[in-house]
C-alpha cells in the first residue's frame, strides 16, 4: 500500500483539478446541469451498490474498495462542478470565473487530506 500512495497523490493533485476545470468550460445551462446531476447520482449510487450489495466486500478487496472509493470522489466534483457552474451563471464577472475556478480546483482535493490523515491515525 506504500508505494500507491505516491500514485494516489498525482493522481488527485492532478487529475482531479484537470478534469474539474474541463468541465468548468461548459456552458452553464439547464441541459449542463441535468447531466451533471445525473452523473453524480450515477456514481454516489453506483458506489453505495459496491458498498452495501455487490457479492465482493468493501474493504477486503482494494479493487472494490478503490472503485467504490473513486466513484465518491467523482460525485463530489460533479458536485464542486454543479455548484460553480451555478454561480458563474449567477454572476458572469470574471473575477467569479478566476475564483469558482481556483476553489473549486483546490476543492476536488479535499478528500486526499481524509485519506491522509485516515492513514496517519492508523498507523
């Protein structure tokens, strides 16, 4: 699990603000936000099946768990997604567009600090 953590943190350093930031190009729209409301439901369900009905046990394998893990994570940047789509379409000022961009990037790291101090207890 050592050397994961290594790839864990590019990963949500990197990805995660690249990808909250593609979707910070849509145009805010009542079609944009429909779907983006249907992919976190989407995903914060399908990781609730893998944690409370799916045959293999949360937890006792890292693959399920990972999974299951990602699928949360990609539903709270939906969500940072969804939420600054909506103020940008409140206020269309560019200072609403360097900052909804800023903090919701800085946002969709927030789990990583769970994680980590998750770790830091445990061991």
């Amino acid at each position: 699990m050592t050397v994961l953590w290594p790839a864990l943190f590019v990963v949500v350093f990197g990805f995660g603000p690249w990808v909250f930031l593609r979707l910070m190009r849509l145009t805010p729209s009542s079609t944009v936000f429909a779907r983006l409301v249907a992919f976190m439901v989407m995903a914060a369900a399908a990781s609730m099946w893998l944690r409370f009905l799916a045959p293999v046990p949360w937890g006792a394998n890292i693959w399920a768990t990972g999974v299951g893990m990602g699928l949360i994570w990609a539903a709270w940047i939906a969500v940072l997604a969804l939420a600054a789509l909506a103020l940008r379409q409140a206020d269309q000022g560019p200072a609403m567009r360097r900052w909804t961009g800023v903090i919701g990037a800085m946002g969709t790291t927030v789990p990583w600090f769970g994680l980590a101090s998750a770790r830091l207890m445990s061991s």
